[in-house]
C-alpha cells in the first residue's frame, strides 16, 4: 500500500550470528527542498563493510556517496557512516508518479539490514488563499466567526491571526480561540474588538497575509427608564403633564443604531378647582326655652367647601333674650330627661355610620386607583421600539405583538439517555470462514490512533483531495477486500455498509467515509429545493463494486408523495451536482436507489461518490424538522446571562457539531431539546421570552420578539442557526432562572420552553448528551456483521429460488415490511442479499437475529432453525 517503514528490516545471510548483522545508529528522515537547494540523506551503521543509498528502487552511483569510517568506542566494532545529495531535479524527474523516496542498504558478513523509508517531497506554499475573512459588522456581545483556509502548501501552512498588525495570542485572552480548521472564533464582540484583522499562513517556504477584514463592533442605543410624570401644567382646571427619557441605555456606538420612538410622553391632566364654603340660610327661631332664650341655624353648604376651599367665616348658630310674661323657671321634669337620652343615642348612631360611610369610601377609592393603573405597566414588554436594521448574520429583531393563545407545554427530560447496547454476537471465526476456501486471507485495517496521518498522506497525492475536509474528525476509513465490512462516523447516524463479494476477490480497497460540512461544500439550490441530509463523501470515487455498497444517513423531513419531490444528489468527477434518483419514481438506471424511513435514508449504490439528499416542496403543507435546543453559560461572574436558542435540522451530525461548539464556548444544556416542524410558508420563525421573576431578572432585549428569517432555515445550508436572549439579574445573588421561551412560526403552531435552572451549579457537559455508539468506526469482515456468514449464504441459497407458494424472498420483503421495493431487489443477481444487507445496515448493532430467524421459519424454510441455533 505505499505505507511507510517504522522498523529496519533485516536480511541474515544463512548461519550468520543475529549479533553480527549490521544495524543503524542514523536512519534517514524526511526532508524538503526548499526553492533550489539539494538536500542531504545520511545514515550510520555498525559493523558494516558497505552501505548503499537506494531511492525509489534504484541503486546511487557509488561515485555520489560520501563515505567515512571509525570505529565505535564502546564495541570496537566499525562504524561506516554514508551521505548522498538530492537535487530538486531528481525529484521532479518522477513528480506526479509517486513520492520520492530514499533508503539506506547495509552489508556486513553476517548479512542486510534495510533503513526505513525517507520521503524528499518539494517544498512550496501557494500565493491564493482557499478562504480569506471578510468584513463584518457585528453586535456588541455577538459571537464573530472568521474564516480562513490557508494556501495548498508541502509542509501544510501554519496559520496565526493578527489584530491591527499584533498578534492575537488565544493564551492571553479567554474571549478568544481559533479552531482546528484556522478559523477565528470571538465568543462575545467587545468595543476593544473593533479591529482589522490579518490571517497569516507560513511554512519553511514563505509567509503569506490574506486581505486584511475590517470587524465593527456596534452598539445600538437603549432608551433610559422613563422619569416621573412631572406636576400638572395648571393649577385649576385641565392641563398637560409629561415624562422624557433618554438614549444612553446604551449610547450609540460605531453606527449603532438611534433609539426608535418618543423621548417625551405627554398625557391629560385636570385639577380640580377650590370651592370656598357659604353659609345656608339662618333657620327659624325656636320656642322660647326654659332660660328665657331662643336659638336658630345655619350650615356651612351652600357650597360646601371643597377642593382645598376656604370655610365659612362667622357662628353657625345664633341665640336671644326671649323674656315676656310667658317665660317661667321650670325644674326639668321626666320628659325632658327621655328627650335628651334620644338625642344622644341618635346622636352616637350618626356618628357609626359617619365612620362606616368613611371606610367604605376609603376603600374604593383605593381600589380605583388599582383599576385606572396605566394599562402600559401590562404590556410595555410589547412597544413598538425597533433597533439597527438587520444585518447580513444577524436575525431581524421586529416589533409586532406575537400571538402567545397557542397551548403551552413543559418539556422535561434530557437530551439523549444513554442506552447500552447488548452484548456482541461471539462467535468464532473459524466456524464462519470455513465455507470461503482453505486458502488465508489477510486483512488489515487502519486504526486512526495509529495510521491516520498516513492515511490522509496517501490521499494528499490524489485529485479529489482538495474537495476532503483537512483533518480526521468526522472521517472513518478501513481497508477491505470480498469479506466486505462497515465505516461508521461516531454519533452522526452516517455508515458505509460494503457487504460480502461487493468487492472482487483478489482485490483489496482502501475505502473512506466522510462528513463535510455545509461551508466546505459547494451545493447550489433553486426554486424551493432544500437539503434535507448531510453532505457524505465515500470513495475513492470511480470505484465500481461488484454488488451495491449501502450508505446510510440522517434526514430532516416529514416525506409524503403530495407534499415533496425528493431527489438524491451526486457531484460529478467535473464538480456539478447531477440528479441521480427520484424516490418514488422507477429508477433510470440500477447504479442507484435509495430506501426512505421517518429518521434515516439508505442508499444503494455501485459507484462511491459524494450524496446528498435535495428535495423540493410541492405545496405550502410540505414541512421539515427543527430540532430546537438551549444553551447558557455554565459560570456567570456578572450580572449579565445570555440564554442561546438553536435550530437546528432534527439530524444527528448537526447536534453533534453544536454540542462540540458549546463546549468551546463553555455553554450547557438548560433545557431538553424539542422537535418543531417547520413549514414551507414563506413565515419567519420568531422567538420570545416570558414569565421571569421582574424582581430578580429583566430583559435587555428592545423589541418584544426576536425572528429568523425564512430562508435561513428552508435552505438548510446554514446550520447553526440561533438567537441569544440577553437577561440582567439584579443582584449576583441571584441563582435561580425560571422562565418561558416560545417558538413559533408565524400564522403557525408554537413550541414553548419552560426553564428552571440553577446557575450556582455548575453542570457541565455530560456523556448523555449524544451517547457513543457500539463499535468502533472500521469493522472488517465477519465482525461487521449481525448475521453469520455460513447462514447468511443458506437463507440467500434457499429463498432466491422461486417458491412454491410464494414461499421465497418475495415473503421475506413482504414479512420484514420492505414489499414496495420488489422491483428492484429482483433486478438484481441476488434479490435475498439485497434484503440481508438492508436488513444489516438498519438495524447493526443492536438487530434481533431471533426476529429475523421467526420470519424466515415461517416461510417454511429449515434454515430458521440453524439461524436459532446460530444465535445461540
């Protein structure tokens, strides 16, 4: 396979001691030409009586050695020490047939030993940078990604960042980190952060800068509280009263924008007028008392003072001598005694109900004030006050009322328990293997621990490398041969399953898998079409298989025939993406079809490539999953707390990527996520927060509601989609955040969110998030599969042969529920492997062999009761 050698070889001639074979105290190593200088190879050997250089196959004229003897001091054995030059010429003489290689042959009288291999590859570094950063302006507190993907270069580049021409150092500050693929991540845009800012790529050959991109950090104005309603503007009768406030909540800053609406408020007010008391008029006189005096009176009502008026000036009640003949001194009597207790009781109830009359009054007055309250305390959270106009990557903040009347729902739980998987199948390989032959066959596989550089060395040398993400994260590779096996990509749902004999006996493939993502891949769309998977790579492409290898990834979809064309996508050798396949239509051609289910599809295809599922919506009832998730910092020193809302497409890839984010980001899970379907209404998705304790949190949001648009999300080619709550809590104490985010499409059906959370508790990450999968991601040979290859080859030997009665594979499809796929399974050599090796890629690791052996006893076959004992 071309790998390199990380040991000396030995060739003892016959007889000869093992202590007397030469060996290597100076192996070559790998080495660039830079520019035009030649480079030097050396190696040392003891004892040898000759040592020979050997590149590419063939012997270095002697007269290029450069050769010198001594002796080792601690041996006394000899020591010969050789060194050869090579020139840039010599390696371009075979540039494109393979790499250029050199190794060291020594001899002595007891026999050979051979040096590793040293590669002489040819330095350069491109001047185009693939992806340079470009200017932005971003909120103050958004998160800022730049991009940058250096020159093609031998070394690759290194890539560092430079702000204002100094370099940013990750190290020195938190807010900063730059990730494996050179981008440069800001996790919250500070005023400071306002800069140019410089990507530099450099290896042993050259140093290049990328156009320098400008970041502006804006702050858009924030109005103050409102002050209190200043005093009447008259003193008697109807006047003004007003309140103002001012845009310094923030200040604009950097082309902010102005703070939207009314800095002065000014509303009706009317003070009553004082009313001065006059009296009444004097009442009659009474009779004549026994004192000889009468008396008469008058009130204070005629108006009565009100309103801070003046009161009556003079006596209310006026007396005279009434003396005549008549008038006589008289003891009381026992009439005059029952008169005055009357008068007194009376007079006690009056004042009863003077006091009950009082608290009654008093209280409705208070409650009138709690009903004319300003009704704009209710819904000041829903003012039309609108902030800078949408930019390129921000969500459009608008100021319409949502409608909140959908029902609410809690949603508790988390993200994804684990679930252990059951015990692997154990059974021997010999038992299994015995029906191939009596020849060996030996398989080896890559491991990424130990052979994945030299994995991606070897893809360097070919043409499609420049399309293959850099790095091996979400790449799985393996060799095989006609035993076949299974690549997975860990906790992405994204397998290649090469069943037995897809490849030809005798051959063995070096065969990849991988995920890319949206950014790295080029996938136009038009009209309503929109990817409903990740983008997968399987190759090396042009690879014809004998037998249909079975791709298996996520999708994000509610299919049905009158809602959806859907279509499968391949890129061409030339870089265009072409239509392979309509599901649900007949096939044009047998290189391809591709079984659909509610969470995952399944492609068969003779030809590796790279696929992606597209699909079109035929009408406005046509609608894909979000998955919608929350994140939040899991430390908050300040006074500030950013609550994160993703939406996502409901597939595994995606969230795996998220979470991996998150913890860059120190973020965690607040919230378990939920599944909304979002239709292809042309409504932006809005998003809002509700219900938090106005005495220990408020909301620095302006506008009532936040909203993503439409296409961001339909076109499915922006994956990271969210928008961010920012929330103060008054006082640091304060750990308990209980709230309610609503999400919902306009005109359309909303999810809500019901948040309780501890922010003193750190709990960071855990492995329940995205369980790992069973397996390892390279599985060769029996191991990758569920079914026992002895029995495998007798269910295909029983049931590919027509039936009587139906009894055949025909049943098998229809038991196993897959009868809408006949058509093709029977254009196929083998329609029974067809079903097995669907049957493997849906249900590996964890399928039920013992319901797979009841469908096929029930055929009538007698190979169910070997399939029952072979799981046994």
């Amino acid at each position: 396979t071309g790998a390199q050698q990380s040991a000396t070889v030995a060739n003892p001639a016959s007889g000869a001691s093992p202590d007397l074979l030469p060996h290597f105290q100076l192996e070559p190593e790998d080495v660039y030409i830079v520019k035009n200088k030649a480079v030097s190879l050396a190696c040392r050997a003891t004892p040898a009586t000759q040592i020979y250089f050997k590149c590419n196959g063939e012997w270095v004229h002697q007269g290029d050695h450069v050769t010198q003897h001594s002796t080792d001091r601690s041996t006394g054995l000899p020591v010969m020490e050789v060194r050869i030059e090579v020139t840039r010429q010599q390696v371009e003489k075979i540039f494109g047939l393979e790499e250029y290689w050199c190794q060291c042959v020594a001899w002595s009288s007891s026999g050979t030993t051979k040096s590793q291999k040293a590669f002489v590859r040819i330095a350069y570094l491109r001047k185009n940078f693939e992806q340079e950063p470009t200017a932005r302006e971003v909120s103050i507190e958004q998160g800022i990604v730049l991009p940058c993907r250096p020159p093609e270069g031998i070394p690759p580049a290194e890539v560092e960042w430079l702000r204002n021409e100094e370099l940013v150092d990750p190290a020195l500050d938190a807010n900063v980190y730059v990730t494996p693929e050179h981008s440069l991540v800001l996790r919250q845009a500070r005023l400071a952060d306002t800069a140019n800012y410089t990507c530099v790529a450099k290896n042993i050959v050259a140093r290049r800068r990328s156009a320098s991109a400008a970041i502006t950090v804006y702050v858009n104005g924030g109005w103050s509280t409102w002050t209190q309603w200043s005093g009447c503007s008259t003193s008697c009768g109807r006047g003004w009263q007003k309140r103002s406030r001012t845009c310094t909540n923030p200040t604009p800053l950097n082309g902010g924008a102005f703070c939207e609406g009314q800095n002065v408020q000014k509303t009706a007010c009317t003070t009553l007028c004082p009313v001065d008391g006059a009296w009444s008029e004097w009442s009659k006189w009474s009779e004549c008392g026994a004192e000889c005096t009468h008396w008469r009176s008058r009130e204070c009502s005629e108006p009565a003072p009100r309103n801070g008026g003046r009161d009556c000036h003079g006596p209310e009640l006026d007396t005279r001598n009434c003396t005549s003949e008549l008038c006589t001194h008289a003891a009381p009597g026992a009439e005059d005694v029952a008169l005055y207790v009357g008068l007194v009781a009376v007079a006690v109830c009056l004042v009863l109900l003077l006091l009950v009359g009082v608290l009654v009054y008093c209280r409705k007055k208070g409650g009138l004030d709690a009903d004319v309250a300003d009704s704009s305390i209710l819904t000041a959270g829903f003012q039309p006050v609108s902030i800078k106009p949408s930019k390129a990557d921000n969500p459009s903040l608008l100021t319409i009322q949502p409608d909140l009347s959908t029902t609410t729902m809690t949603y508790q739980g988390s993200l994804c328990p684990r679930q252990d998987g059951p015990a692997k199948l154990q059974l021997p390989n010999g038992h299994l293997l015995s029906p191939l032959g009596a020849g060996r066959h030996t398989l080896h596989h890559s491991s990424p621990a130990a052979e994945g550089a030299d994995f991606v060395a070897r893809l360097s040398t070919q043409s499609y490398f420049r399309s293959l993400p850099r790095g091996t994260n979400n790449m799985a590779y393996g060799t095989f041969n006609f035993l076949g096996g299974r690549l997975m990509i860990p906790n992405t749902g994204i397998s290649l399953l090469i069943p037995p004999d897809a490849i030809p006996r005798g051959k063995i493939y070096e065969v990849y898998l991988t995920l890319h993502k949206q950014e790295e891949v080029r996938l136009p769309l038009a009209g309503c079409q929109t990817l409903l998977s990740p983008i997968v790579s399987c190759g090396p492409p042009g690879v014809l298989l004998t037998r249909p290898a079975i791709l298996a990834m996520g999708h994000c979809v509610e299919a049905s025939a009158e809602n959806w064309s859907i279509r499968l996508k391949k890129q061409s050798c030339e870089g265009t993406w072409e239509d392979v396949l309509q599901l649900g239509a007949e096939p044009c051609t047998e290189l391809y079809y591709c079984q659909l289910e509610a969470q995952a599809c399944y492609v068969f295809t003779e030809q590796l490539g790279r696929f992606a599922l597209v699909g079109e919506s035929l009408s406005m009832a046509a609608s894909k999953r979000l998955k919608l998730v929350l994140f939040a910092p899991a430390a908050c020193p300040s006074l500030e707390y950013n609550i994160r809302v993703y939406c996502l497409s409901d597939t595994q890839d995606v969230l795996k990527e998220v979470i991996q984010l998150e913890k860059q980001l120190g973020g965690q899970l607040i919230g378990a996520p939920r599944v909304l379907h979002f239709k292809d209404s042309y409504h932006n998705l809005r998003l809002s927060i509700h219900d938090m304790p106005s005495s220990l949190w408020k909301s620095k949001l302006l506008a009532s509601y936040q909203e993503i648009p439409f296409y961001h999300i339909w076109s499915g080619l922006q994956p990271f989609l969210h928008c961010t709550f920012t929330l103060e809590r008054l006082s640091t104490s304060t750990c308990e955040l209980a709230c309610k985010i609503w999400v919902w499409q306009v005109e359309g059906d909303g999810q809500s969110f019901t948040v309780n959370f501890n922010i003193a508790k750190d709990t960071r990450f855990s492995d329940w998030l995205v369980p790992d999968e069973v397996g390892t991601p390279a599985l060769v040979g029996p191991s990758a599969f569920k079914i026992p290859f002895l029995i495998r080859q007798k269910i295909i030997s029983s049931l590919d042969p027509p039936g009587t009665r139906g009894a055949d594979w025909r049943t098998l499809a229809q038991k196993l529920n897959l009868d809408s796929h006949l058509s093709f399974f029977a254009s196929k050599a083998s329609p029974t492997a067809m079903i097995l090796n669907l049957w493997e890629a849906r249900h590996f690791p964890n399928g039920n062999l013992s319901q797979l052996a009841a469908a096929v006893a029930e055929i009538g076959k007698q190979d169910g009761a070997l399939f029952s004992e072979a799981e046994c």
